[in-house]
C-alpha cells in the first residue's frame, strides 16, 4: 500500500506496519537487548540470515518503524535514525571518509556542522575545504584527488542563502562524489532526495520532524543512487560487491554507526513518529507565516534589513522557488542596526522565546553573534551571515496575529 501512498499519507501511515496488528502509533519497545531461544537463533540474527533485533544501539524495532516512515518520505531508500542532527553528519562523514581524505563544504554552515568539519575533524586527519554554495564553478574548481564528499545545506541557517542543489549534485557527480545535503531547514516537505538529486542527506529531527521541541533526534537518508565501485572509494570495495549501490548503508551500519554508538532512543523515536504526522500542516503554517512577519519587519522604521528567501527582492528568491514550491520555510533573520538595539528587542518580546532552536511550534528567536556562534571570529561570523545586529526568528505556529503584535510591540518600544 505504501508505496501507492503521497507524502502527507505517508507522513501519518509509513512504517505504521511495523507495529503489532491493530496498533495505531508505533509501540514503543524499551528494552536494551533482544532474547533468543537458542544459540543457533542469535547466531543467524547476529549474521544478517534472520531478521530480528539484538541490541538497540544497532537496531530497534521503534526506530524502525521511524526509519522506515523516514526513508518513504525522500522517496525511498534506506534510513539511519541517529540520537542527533549532529551524530547523523558525524556518522554519515566518518562512514565516507578516512584519514587524508578531503571534505568540499558549503561555508554557510549550522555552526555546530562548521566546527565539526572544521576543528574535531580535522585532529583525525579528516580536512575540509569551505567554498560559497552560491557559486558552483568554486566547487567545480576545488575538486581534488583527496575530495570525497559534497557538503551542502539546502538553505543555510543562519544565512538564509539558497543553494542550487541540484546544480551542485550534478557538478558532485561528474567530478564522481557524491553530495550529502543537510535539508533540516526544508525537510522533505518543501523538497525530498529524489527533487534535490542528493545521494545522502542527514538532517536534524530535533526540529520540524518532531515539531514540539521535546526530542533530539537526527537522520542519515541513503537513497542508494550513488555507485560506490570507483577508486576514490576503496574501502567500499567488499561492501560494493554484497551490497551494491547501498554499500553506504552496509558500512553505517555494520561499522560506523555501530561503532560509535550515537544511536536513536525508542522513546524519542516514538515522539517523532508521533511528531511528524502533522509536518505538512505544520510546514505550510511555517510558510505562511514567517513570510507575513518578513513583509511586517520590512516596513517597521525600526528594522535595518529582512533576510527571508520568500521575499520578491531576495537575491534567493527566483532559487528558492524553482527548488522548493514556492515555499520558503519557517526561518528569517533581521537586523536592527547594532548590537544593543537587537539585545532590547529580544528582551522585550513576549510570545516568543529567547532559545537555541529552531523548527517548534513555538515561535523562537536568538542573537546567534553572542550564542551559537559566539565562540568564532570576525572572518568566520562574515563567513557564516552572522552580524553584530543580527536576530534569528523561526516562525512558530501560532495565530499569525499574535505574532506579528509581538514583534511590533518588542520593536515599537526599543
Ligand atoms: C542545519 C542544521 N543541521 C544540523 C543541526 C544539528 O542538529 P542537532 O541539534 O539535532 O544535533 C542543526 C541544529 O540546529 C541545524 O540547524
């Protein structure tokens, strides 16, 4: 029946039949490890020649459930459910990459994403190259005998630039890597893995997956498009022969994600198989909304600059539609001339709230200069988007109203 399914179907249905007959949600299964009657039974699951679950950081029948739902929204594939955004890039990365291998990464980073590649990589011998996703003959450029991987963010956060993924796939293809994108911002609502072109995606379900910003949870999506049998890839070499195009897969899981460990818990998978039945409701109510706030910050005397993909005058307008429907997802950033004058509007809203995340029901805001990217300097701020005035917003999904008075009032009064 799935696969006959479209996506807000398959929101609410994929992966339902993994549960018991007759269960409506996914059950959870909170148990650490997996019983067998016998040896000769553990053996056969503990060798791939039956199927069953031994130890939930290698498998559990919740997160299951929720990788297969996952794996059906991106048109199809296979799914790694990770304890984290970040623990799928650092799986996916590390199953890819060896020591003196080479990363060509989007530099309009989650700052999170940024330090990974940049500093805890980099002592394992693993380096990365940051090149302007807006421009793809920088990418064509930068290819070298040690690139393995493609990075880029669908819509970087904070800077709100829209890439042209498909463009970069294509570049990533012929130069033979494959491109993982981060699509947190857009979730497979706005564009899946087949639209993007991308080989693999990791995203955060901490975010709009979940929706109530109850869960940390991430994905690694393996659509199993890319052909691993090249030079560049010799450490595929045996994973190729079993398991062809999903050789990712085999090694994720029979390897990396095993080996470290940074696995999904059931309970939080059960809250994002709950969580994501409503995205496309939630999505469209991101969408709307956060455009209606961008236009009213645009007029406010007390606003410097709107940065939202949405607007007519984005220079990632004309991008953003051609690639994602005419919807521009739930993030904006504004800035209201300096440091001070962002610190008083923040400080004076009521509705939303002051926090590091994005993606919730709830309408959020932070000063990323002072907090998430706090800890980079000058160039490296320039290099992500982030200013001294800059406020990042991610529309909630209250009535649009409410918000919009909010902001006006935390403005009127700084
Ligand atoms: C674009 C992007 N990727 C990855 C992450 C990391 O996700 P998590 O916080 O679930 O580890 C975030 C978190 O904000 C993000 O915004």
């Amino acid at each position: 029946m799935e696969k006959s399914l479209r996506f807000d179907s398959l929101l609410i249905h994929g992966g339902l039949d993994a549960g018991p007959a007759g269960s409506t949600s996914v059950p959870i299964v909170q148990s650490s490890s997996f019983a067998y009657q016998t040896a000769e039974e553990l053996e056969d699951v503990f060798r791939g020649r039956a199927v069953g679950s031994v130890y939930t950081r290698i498998g559990n029948p919740t997160t299951e459930a929720l990788e297969k739902r996952l794996a059906l929204l991106e048109g199809g594939g296979t799914a790694i459910a990770t304890a984290s955004g970040m623990a799928a890039i650092t799986t996916a990365v590390l199953t890819i990459l060896r020591a003196g291998d080479e990363i060509l990464s989007s530099s309009s980073l989650f700052g999170g994403t940024f330090s990974l590649f940049r500093d805890t990589l980099s002592n394992y011998g693993i380096t990365s190259r940051f090149v302007d996703p807006l421009d793809p003959d920088g990418f064509r450029d930068a290819v070298n005998d040690r690139t393995r991987l493609l990075f880029v963010e669908t819509i970087g956060n904070p800077k709100l630039d829209v890439p042209d993924v498909p463009l970069l796939a294509r570049i990533a293809h012929n130069a033979g890597i494959p491109i993982m994108v981060d699509s947190t911002v857009t979730t497979p609502y706005l564009a899946n893995g087949v639209q993007l072109g991308a080989d693999i995606l990791t995203y955060s379900t901490s975010k709009y997956t979940n929706g109530t910003g109850t869960t940390i949870g991430g994905v690694i999506i393996d659509r199993g498009v890319f052909d691993w049998n090249t030079p560049r890839f010799p450490h595929f070499e045996a994973f190729h022969k079993k398991y062809r195009n999903f050789a990712f897969t085999a090694r994720a899981r029979k390897l990396v994600h095993k080996d470290v460990g940074a696995c999904a818990a059931p309970f939080n998978s059960y809250l994002l198989t709950e969580g994501i039945q409503t995205l496309a409701l939630r999505m469209d109510r991101h969408c709307s909304s956060a455009l209606t706030l961008a236009r009213f910050l645009e007029d406010h005397p007390k606003v410097a600059w709107v940065s939202y993909p949405g607007l007519e005058d984005s220079p990632h307008h004309a991008v953003a539609t051609r690639l994602y429907g005419g919807r521009y997802g739930g993030l904006l950033t504004f800035g209201t001339g300096d440091k001070a004058s962002a610190f008083k509007v923040i400080n004076n809203l009521r509705l939303a709230k002051n926090l590091a995340n994005i993606g919730d029901a709830k309408t959020l805001v932070i000063h990323p200069a002072s907090t998430i990217c706090g800890d980079y300097n000058a160039d490296e701020k320039a290099l992500m988007g982030v200013t001294e005035d800059l406020i990042r917003v991610s529309v909630g999904i209250e009535d649009c109203r409410d918000i919009v008075e909010d902001f006006k009032q935390a403005l009127d009064a700084a």
